[in-house]
C-alpha cells in the first residue's frame, strides 16, 4: 500500500522510497485515510474534483512555487501577476467557470500565491450592493479582465471603524458628478491589495455630502490608471507601499484622491441613490455595507487560516516522527521527538483545533447561505447574528490558529525557522489574518455587543436569536463529574463550556449595569468593561466550536472508526480548553480543584492515544508536496536530504560572494585601512 | 553612541528594500569598518564593544557575531598556552575568522547524540574529520556560510578504537587567500530564514578531511602523540559557553521587547481610532482599555527581564570567577537558571529568534530546570537544606504537617504589597514543583523504566520549571524597588511591578486557585486592580518607553518615532519601494496588457 501512495504525492522525488520512521506510522492507522478525506471534502466526487484541479495545476510550470523562497518583492510580485494571468487561460482550457464545483479548490491549489485576489472582492461588492444595471455594465468587463479592480476601504490613518474615514465624494448637480477628495495624509487609502501596480479601477469608500450635508460612508466606482497604457490618471497619485512581514507578491497599495470627477452612475446603488436633482433616496439598511466584510470574513476563515493550520500540522507532525532527539531509554536509539510527552501536548491540540476550526467552518458557511438569501429577499432581520457570528468567529479563530502555528514553528527547532520549512511563510501569512478585514479585538467587541444585547432581552423574556438561546437557560450550580472518564462525555464539558460563557457574560453584563447605575457615562462604563467584554465573546465562540464538535461526531455513526478518532480528537479539543483557562472554570467553583486534576489526567491520557493515528490525521487533510513546499513535511519524509539539496539551491551558495573581494579579503589580509 | 551615528562610514540605507545578498553584503561592510574602528578608537572592553557593535548594527545580528562571541571566547578558555600563541592573535587580528560548529542537521540540544566523528590517527599525527551521514551535517553556525575561514568544530573523538564523547577542534575550511572552501570541505548557506537575512547561517561537511593532532583544543581533556586519552577534571566545563551565550539571550530578550514596546506605545498615542464618546473625535488608541491590557503588561515585562538579566550577567561573572579557581559548586544551579530563565523569557518575549542561533529548543531547556527542581525537592525530603532561589523548598516538609495548610496561606496575600506577591508566587512554585515530583514518583512506582516516568510526567515538569522561573522574576522585580532612591521613579515602578505580578496571576489563576492560595474574591480583586493599574500607568507610558532611550535610527521603525510624524514618514518611505522605481511596473507590459488583448 505505501508503494502507490508515493508515487500518488512525491512525484519527482528524487529519493527513495519512504523513510521507514514515517512508513511505519501509516501501518497502524485506526482508520482508512482515504475515507476520512472524502469526508472532510464533503463526499469522494469533490476529493476527485478537487484532487484533479491540484493535478491540472500543479503539472503546469507556470504555476511552480519552487522558488518562491529566494525571490525578492519584485520577482514575486511578477510570478503573481503572471499566474492570475496564466489562470485565466487554463479555466478556459479546462472548462472551469467561476461558479463551477472547481473554483473553491483552485485557490488551494494555488496557495494563494497569485494577484488579483482584490478583484474579486471588487466584483462580489458590485455584485451585493450594486443596481442590476451596474452589474450589467462592470460585472462582464471584470470577467474578461477589461477592469482589474481592487477595494478601497482602509485609510492611512482609519481601519475597521467604517464611520471614521475622511475620504470625500461631493456631489455636484451641474455637471452630475461627485468629486473625490482625499482631504489629509491620514485620509489616503492604504493597504488596498492589487492596487499599488495592478488595478485600473477601485471602489473607494467615501462620506458622501450633498448640498454640504454630510450622509455618511458610501462606495464609488473610481477608475485610476489608463485602459491604454496604464500610467494614473489625473488627479491620482497611487503606488505601492513597500515591504511587510507577508505577502510579497502583493502590491499592496496608497491611493491619493486629488477633486477626482466620477459619474452619478458610479455610486454602487442597489440600497441608496442620488438622484439628478441632489435627493437622497435610501432602499433598505446602511448596515448592508458591512455584508461584503461578512462574506470576505467568513472567506478568509477557510482559504487563509485554517488550510495554513492544517499545514503547519502537516509538517510539524511529519517531522515530529523522522527527527529523532536524545534518548528515552538508555541503551536504545534516539527517540523520535513525537513519543515525548510535551512535544505531543504541543503539537495535538493544533490538529485538534484544525479539525474543529475546519467544522466550524461549515457551520458558519451554512449561516452564511441562509443570510445571503434573506438579503436577496430585502430581508435583512439575520445581518445582526451574522455579523456578530462572523466577527466573533473570524477574530476567535484566526487568533487560536496564529498561536498554533507558531506552536507547530517552535515545535520544530531550527529547522522550523528556517523559510525551506514552510513554517516561517504560513506563520507571517496567518499572522496577517488577525489584522486584516477587521483588527480582532475590534471585532470581538461587535460580538459581546450583540451578546450583552440578546442577555438583556432574554432577561427580559423577549425572543433571542438561535445561536444565544442558551443565555435565557442559566442554571447554577457544579459541574456533576466524579471521576477521570466523566470529563470524556460531551455533555459534561459542553455543560461546563456553556456555564463559564453564561457567567462571563452576566456578570460583564451586571457590572456594565452597575457603573452606568453609578452616573458613569454609557460609552465610559463600556470602555471600562472592555476587557471582560472581550474575554466574554470569546468563551461563547470557544463554547460553540466546543459544541458545534461534539454534534459533527454524532452524526457520524455510520462511520464508526472515524467516528471514534474524531470523538477523541473532540475530547481533546474540549479538555486543552479546560486544562489551559482553568481559572475560567474554578473560579466561580463549577469545577472544583480534584474535578481539574481529572481534567488533566483524561487530558493527558488522550495525548498517548491520539499519538498513535497523528499521522495518517495529516495524511488525511490530503496535502501534496508542492501544495505543503516544505523540506521537512514532505509525504515520503526525507527531510534532511531535501532541506541539503534545497539549501544548495540557495542564490546565494550560486555566486562567489561579492561581499568577500569587496570587504572580506582587505580584512582578512589587514590592508583595511586602504578601503 | 554619537561616534557611530554620526560617522558617515556608517550611515543609514533602508534595510527594508535591501535583498538578502546586499543585506549580508552591507553587514559585512559595516563589521568590517567597525572592528577598524574600535581598534582606532582604542576600544576593548568588553561592554564598550558591545555597545558599540550595537550600534553599528542597530541591534541586528552579524556574520562576526560567532567570531567575537562564541570564537574568540573558546580560544580564551579552552586552548592551551601553546594554540594561544598559534591562534589568538591571527584571530584578534582577523586573519583568523573563526565560527562555532557544533549543532547538526539531525541534532540540536543533546549533545551526546553529534555524528561527527574525528578519528585519531597516530602514523601521521592527525585526527581525520569526517561528517558519516546528511544528518551529521552541521547546520545552522552564523557566519559559517561565506565568512569563516576556520571553525571550531565539536566532534565525536574516536582514538585507540574507543570513543571518548565530545570535543572541540580548530579546523581551517576555507584557503587563505583565495577564500576556496579546502579539499574535502563543502560548505555554503543554509538559505533564507524567517528574519536574520544579514547572517549566512552554514552547513559545513567535511569528508575525511586531516588536521593536526595540536588543532584539538587541549586545556582541559588531551590525546597524546600516541593515541593516549588523558581525561580532564570535569566535563560539566563544556557547558561554561553554553551558559555564557544563554545569560546574554536573556539579556536580549528584554532588549527587542523594550524595543517593541517603544514602537507599539508610540503609535498608539499617535493612532487615533473609533470613538469612544459620540460626537467627539477618534480618541488616541491608547485611552481603550484593551489596547492597553495588550500593552501595558509587556511593558512591565520588559521591565521585569531588564532586572533578571542584570541579575544573571552579575551571577555569571560571580560564579566564573570561582570555576576560574577550580570551585565548580555553583556551575548546576546557574546552569539550571539560565537554561529556564532563558526558556521563560524568549518564550515570554516572543523573540524565539535567538534560540535558532544555538538551534537549542525551549522545552529542553526547561526540563534541564525541573531536574534540577527535583532533585532539590529530593534532597530535602531526605532532610536535607538547599541554598539559592530554591531554598523556598526548605519549607515544604514543615507545612506538612499542618493539616490544613493550603487554607491557611491564602489569607495572607496581599494584592498590593510586592513583596507579598513574591510570596504567592514562591507558593506556586512551591507547590508545582512538589505535585511534579510526586507525579514523578506515582510513575516511577508504576513502570520498571525511570526515563518513562520521566517521559509521562514532563508536561507537569515544564509547568514546574514555569511556576519557578516565574517566582525568580517577580521576586527580582520587587526586591529592586527598594533599591531606587528617586520616589517618584520608585512609584511608577512599583506600579509596573504590581502590573507584573497580578497580570501573572490572571494568565495562571488556575493554578493559584487550585492551590488555594488566593480566593475567588481575590481572583475577582485581581482583575479590578490590574485595570485600575492600566489607567494608573496610562499617563507614564510614553515616558516609560522613551526612557529606554531608544534612538530613531537603532528603532528602524515608521511607526516608533520620537517625534510622531507617522503618516508622512509613512508615506515618504513607501514611495521609496522597489516596486515604485518605474510608473507602470514592466509586468504591465509583459502580462497583463498582453492578456487584456487575449481575452
């Protein structure tokens, strides 16, 4: 079995066979792997989808990573444009369309590593919030690449607080147009990706002012480079803006508006309108401008953070079995590094994490669904769960998965710094996700509003949204566990999740109450419970990802041996989050301190029996070798062979260092002073 | 200071747009100018250089770094007389550039686990280097890749057919003259890293490769003209550098915090965002309660390992001094600190970077601490005293015997008294390192194999190792205050000492919970002190960081300016990107103008 299996994921390896410290991993496997991918995919057709696309794409050249890690900005920046370029051509050839089964899967294939991702954020933003005669204008130019669009929200100086941006669009009824303007240096745009080199055109979002009455942000069509021979276009000033900690292929961009003249018709006007005459006409909610961030949010959640997560497991993991560190036992060889205790209490409630983040996922994508066809019927009563859902989550989860990254990198040594290992490129990835469509804290507030907001009105016996009703059934009391194995049953650490998020959230809720009872003002008191406030929306996120698991693993009784692997790996994701808050659940005395040594003793336990299948639970996430590109994390595990020949490769083993004829030889021969 | 800054040899070119060849490229510019320079000034004391070097690097690594730190220093103390003479100066002088080759692919912390093999060979006099496997590589040595062009190289000895561990020999890699990597050495860079682009971190391979019997370094351990092995007095000496190297990463661990912190406190009063009052502007960043619970803490912490580190370095150069006399008393315990002083504080200030230099792994590091716990905690449940930052063990036996002893205590703490705080944590600590070791024995009663034992209870040890480096920071922290005489100086750092302590306990109120040593209430006051604390400190915070006296250009930071000009500086600087050289980007030209008439 291991023989096809290579040949399947290391085409091109040049080395032989599997290393044995890896192959034996895959002989005890408690599960087939091969199901358990089919099912994460959602069925076998999408794994044979999914599995052809990677194919298609990966045995093209053009779309080779290979040498990702010894570019500099500019060359990634071209191998980017190229291959949005290239992809153009093969969805042709191939057949796929954009809505096709293919497309979620060619942004995995592709790792991410190409332009134009604004573009479609660009074309889904025309497609919500514009009129269908917008749609009908842009959307089929987009499509053929006539426009490249990128969307400018962010300023210089304003993020995710919508309300504060600076930037102008005046309307003036004589010549029917609105005049942008980018009134101070904090107001230009900053961050806009594809637009620093890329974009033709933007949606810029702007206070809108009509006969000097200012009606708040709105988005404009704004085009600012030639269709001809792409230089700016009057009154524009953008470019890129320089070097950060990730995604060098991007040209991430500044945009400086100077009375920049748009057509009336370019305002995005599916919900408001000017009219010729200067009206202000609006068609449902000013909240409808958060929806295309809903989306992009929920978006990110799959593609940028829990698909780098599911990687670092991967290479961790993988590597965790071929490295071998000092000794357990004296007399025998070295050991590898995954049968030690603290390198699985590392590295195991990642994957945990990976798996229950991955079902957390679907759970959001179904609310997503549903939201999107509320709205398309202009009903717009589930934005607000929504958007709290989303915040919340997107915040919850990019954060968890940035620490466990970094656990995966650290968990590695040496080894793991270097950028050969993948582990440095996902980490600054997934680190940018925390910032990016909504700095988290920020975000986390949204979501203890919404929360503070449904504990009031189920305290007051209203109706509450379905994912809060647990708010209305607060019990008191302690948690019934009495030995090690209870704290293996769902229901009593679901239980004990639900109690410390209920708790967090009342007594936020009444100390809230309290200081504004006190004469404090409302938005001062709120300041001053921020902290809590945070800490509260984060254990309803952790309490729902905890229950959302157990539910996934119910339903899987026809699959009785995934489903006992994953009902450990939900026990263990459940029992780390215990285990690493514990003063959450102490401290009103729920659990009791003998309750907690059990929690670590079932904890612990589930480390020694999860290790046995940590392997073929990487396997299964079904990652190639050029999808992970990582020296150590290789399917065949030759990691040392591969990170030497790799290091080879390096430019800078290519040339005679110039640094040596230049500095080195007047130093080393002491004639320095000559220099 | 004002010497580099203002010399115009080392002036300021944007790091930032550079690629990682120029980046090397200036390094080595610059270390090439600065050992002329110090010579010419006249500057050799040790601290000055540092300083110096400092500044000339604005606090970024360098390919001479392992010359000077690691090189140089194992000359000193583990050549003889004779290898002095032979290879000191050439080195001061920098004919010599030497690196310290110990770490391999396959093989990191453990030393006893190194491949590389150096066989004596008595016809000729020599010992034949030889690297048997790929996972015998060394891997990882700054300044190996193009630099050196001499290691000192650490080696499994094989003489008369027996194998005699580890040691360390001076190996020529590269042609004098030439620069040509010798016969029988492969050497290059091991590629890009995550940060360090100006250090050509080398692999190094050696097959065979011959080297005189008097380039193994012979102060302590020798293998005569006949193959004879004569051992030296005490092997724990291999670890002096080890330890050297680990006490100033502590040191800079506190360094890039206070950096980080001086960065982040700047912009966030600089930062305006939201509004906290309707109506009113967008407040600075700063006045929100979470953004300073993000910050404030780490300011603290900056603060706390400001002092540990001073702490240790003076230790340090206490204790080398009586090794220097033959007195190795101290060695473990100083060991056993700076290993989990040095795990704590990378871990704490996310500057894991530095460990990668040693490619040393944090969890090993505290576990060489728990041993050492333990077997404190050994001794004195057999009666016996212990002395040092563990002598707190000493009371464990007594409080025993109390019946209900973990009551008793927890009245005691008082939330805002320092020294009272040093005592929670010294319970914590107390108790963790009891429940390890008992763990430790329930598993030892359990299985015949005491490396199992071990095995099973190591999470609980690293928890240990915490608890205990954790007391020993708190405890230097607060013992500090007293020694402050300006009241007002004196205040502000009681302040931050307290931020300290309760942050700590809200990160870990499970564990002082569980142990009773605070209540419920407590916990509940904690929580309300550390916020009040917040906006106590809130007004000092910019004062505080610019008292780290930070200049602009050693920051290399936008946003971190002394003087605030964020956006413009922002502004001015991107425009300045490679990608901005040309109007229109060449790959308009050659994609995306090409596709637009395809499609």
């Amino acid at each position: 079995m291991a023989l096809p299996e290579t040949s399947k994921y290391s085409q091109g390896s040049v080395f032989n066979g599997v290393n044995p410290d890896l192959a034996s991993e895959r002989q005890t496997a408690s599960f087939s792997v091969e199901k358990l991918t089919a099912w994460l995919d959602g069925g076998a057709e999408h794994t044979r989808i999914r599995r052809a696309v990677v194919e298609a794409i990966e045995s093209d050249p053009v779309f080779s990573r290979e040498n990702q890690y010894f570019q500099s900005q500019n060359e990634r920046y071209e191998a980017a444009v190229r291959k949005a370029v290239h992809l153009q051509i093969k969805m042709r050839e191939m057949g796929w369309t954009e809505n096709g089964p293919e497309s979620k899967y060619i942004y995995r294939a592709l790792s991410g590593d190409f332009a134009f991702l604004l573009h479609r954020v660009f074309m889904r933003s025309i497609v919500v919030l514009g009129s269908d005669k917008q749609i009908a204008k842009w959307i089929p130019l987009a499509t053929q690449y006539r426009v490249i669009g990128s969307y400018a929200q962010t300023e210089l100086g304003h993020g995710t607080y919508l309300q504060g941006l600076e930037t102008t669009a005046v309307f003036d009824i004589t010549t029917q147009e609105f005049i942008l303007n980018t009134p101070t240096i904090s107001a230009m745009k900053w961050w806009p990706g594809d637009m620093g080199r890329s974009a033709t055109h933007t949606v810029v979002f702007a206070q809108l002012y009509i006969h000097g009455k200012c009606y708040g942000v709105h988005p404009f069509i704004v085009q600012i480079r030639s269709l001809q021979d792409h230089s700016l276009c009057p009154g524009i000033t953008a470019g890129d803006i320089g070097p950060k900690m990730s995604f060098e292929h991007t040209d991430n961009g500044y945009l400086m508006l100077q009375k920049v003249h748009v057509p009336r018709e370019n305002m995005l006007n599916k919900f408001c309108e000017v009219q010729p005459d200067g009206t202000y006409v609006t068609r449902g909610t000013e909240k409808i401008n958060y929806f295309p961030m809903t989306t992009v949010r929920i978006s990110i959640i799959s593609d940028e953070v829990i698909i780098p997560l599911m990687k670092a497991c991967t290479i961790a993991i993988r590597y965790s079995v071929v490295r071998r560190q000092s000794k357990l036992n004296p007399g025998e060889q070295e050991a590898k590094i995954l049968d030690y205790q603290t390198q699985q209490e590392k590295l195991l409630p990642q994957l945990a994490a990976a798996y229950a983040f991955h079902f957390i996922n679907n759970y959001l994508q179904e609310q997503l669904d549903r939201g999107y066809k509320e709205v398309q019927r202009k009903n717009f009563d589930t934005l607000p769960e929504l958007h709290a859902c989303s915040s919340g989550f997107k915040a919850m989860v990019t954060q968890y998965c940035t620490s466990a990254v970094e656990v995966c990198l650290r968990a590695c040594g040496g080894h793991g710094y270097s950028l050969l290992s993948g582990l440095p490129s996902l980490y600054t990835k997934i680190l940018a996700s925390c910032i990016y469509e909504g700095e988290n804290t920020i975000l986390l507030l949204q979501t203890a509003r919404f929360l503070i907001k449904c504990f009031m009105a189920a305290s007051a016996g209203q109706p509450i949204p379905p994912s809060v009703t647990y708010l209305a059934a607060v019990k008191p009391g302690k948690c019934p566990a009495k030995s090690k194995l209870d704290f293996l049953n769902p229901d009593i650490y679901i239980e004990a999740y639900q109690h410390t998020a209920v708790r967090l959230i009342s007594s936020t809720a009444a100390k809230l109450q309290d200081i504004i009872q006190s004469g404090v003002k409302k938005y001062d008191a709120w300041n001053q419970c921020t902290v809590q406030l945070v800490q509260a929306a984060k254990a309803h996120c952790h309490y729902i990802s905890v229950e959302n698991f157990a539910e996934t693993v119910e339903k899987l009784e026809t699959k009785p041996a995934i489903q006992k692997i994953m009902k450990h790996l939900c026990d263990l994701f459940a029992l780390h989050g215990i285990f690493s808050n514990a003063g959450l659940f102490l401290h009103d005395g729920y659990l009791s301190g003998a309750q907690m040594d059990m929690v670590t003793a079932s904890y612990l336990d589930l480390l020694a029996v999860i290790r046995k299948d940590a392997v073929p639970l990487v396997d299964a996430f079904d990652f190639t070798d050029k999808s992970l590109n990582s020296a150590l994390g290789s399917y065949d595990g030759q990691a040392y062979q591969r990170l030497y020949e790799w290091a080879q490769k390096s430019p800078t083993n290519k040339q005679i260092s110039p640094a040596y004829e230049k500095y080195l030889k007047p130093l080393l021969h002491n004639t320095l002073s000559k220099l | 200071e004002a010497l580099v800054l203002n010399d115009p040899d080392f002036q300021h070119e944007d790091l930032n747009f550079l690629s990682r060849s120029q980046r090397y490229e200036q390094a080595i510019r610059k270390s090439a100018l600065m050992v002329m320079k110090l010579r010419e000034y006249g500057i050799a004391d040790p601290e000055e250089i540092y300083w110096f070097k400092s500044f000339v690097h604005r606090g970024r690594p360098e390919p001479l770094d392992l010359h000077l730190g690691m090189f140089l220093p194992t000359l000193l103390t583990q050549a003889t007389p004779e290898q002095q003479d032979r290879f000191f100066m050439p080195a001061w002088n920098l004919e010599i550039i030497g690196t310290y080759a110990q770490t391999e692919m396959g093989h990191g912390t453990h030393l006893r686990g190194l491949e590389t093999t150096a066989t004596y060979d008595p016809a000729t006099q020599e010992f034949i280097l030889n690297s048997p496997t790929v996972t015998s590589i060394k891997w990882w040595p700054g300044g190996l890749g193009k630099t050196s062009n001499h290691a000192i190289v650490l080696a499994q000895l094989y003489t008369q057919g027996q194998c005699k561990g580890l040691h360390a020999f001076i190996v020529p890699i590269r042609q004098l003259g030439t620069h040509e990597p010798l016969p029988g050495i492969t050497v290059g860079d091991i590629g890009p890293k995550f940060g360090y682009d100006e250090m050509d971190n080398g692999y190094l391979k050696m097959d065979n490769f011959r080297i005189p019997r008097e380039n193994m370094l012979m102060k302590y351990a020798q293998v005569e003209p006949d193959g004879t092995y004569v051992k030296p007095l005490s092997d724990k000496l291999t670890y002096g550098t080890m330890v050297f190297i680990r006490s100033l990463i502590v040191g800079d661990s506190a360094h890039s915090l206070s950096r980080a912190c001086t960065i982040a406190i700047r912009y966030s009063a600089v930062r305006h965002q939201s509004e906290l009052k309707p109506g009113e502007p967008e407040p600075q960043i700063l006045d929100y309660q979470t953004q300073q619970y993000k910050l404030f803490p780490l300011l603290a912490t900056a603060y706390a390992f400001h002092f540990v580190g001073a702490y240790i370095k003076d230790t340090y150069r206490r204790i080398s001094g009586d090794i220097d006399e033959g007195d190795l008393s101290e060695l473990p315990e100083l060991h056993a600190l700076t290993a989990g002083l040095k795990a704590f504080t990378s871990w704490t200030a996310n500057a894991g970077i530095e460990e990668c230099r040693m490619a040393c792994e944090n969890t090993v590091m505290m576990l060489q601490t728990a041993r050492f716990l333990v077997k404190s905690y050994t001794q004195v449940s057999s009666g016996q005293q212990v002395t040092g930052m563990v002598s707190y063990l000493n009371d464990l036996p007594r409080q025993r015997i109390q019946p209900q002893q973990v009551a008793a205590r927890s009245v005691t703490v008082r939330i805002n008294d320092p020294l009272s705080l040093v005592e929670a944590y010294k319970a914590r600590a107390a108790r963790l390192v009891e429940a390890a070791a008992k763990n430790l024995q329930t598993e030892l009663n359990h299985r015949k194999s005491k490396e199992d034992a071990w095995n099973r209870t190591s999470v609980d040890l690293v928890r240990a190792s915490e608890a205990h480096c954790h007391y020993v920071i708190v405890k230097l922290f607060a013992a500090k205050l007293s020694e402050i005489s300006n009241a007002a100086v004196r205040a502000v750092l009681t302040e931050l000492c307290l931020l300290y302590a309760l942050y700590g306990i809200i990160k870990n109120t499970g564990d002082f919970l569980q142990a009773g040593i605070l209540t419920d209430a407590q916990i509940t006051q904690v929580y309300q002190r550390v916020k009040e604390l917040l906006a106590v400190i809130r007004p000092n915070a910019v004062a505080l960081v610019d008292s780290f006296d930070f200049h602009d250009v050693h920051l290399g930071s936008v946003l971190g300016r002394y003087d605030g000009n964020v956006y413009e500086n922002m502004f001015e600087w991107a425009k300045k990107s490679p990608l901005n050289q040309k109007e229109v980007h060449e790959s308009f030209h050659k994609h995306l103008k090409p596709m637009q008439a395809k499609l």
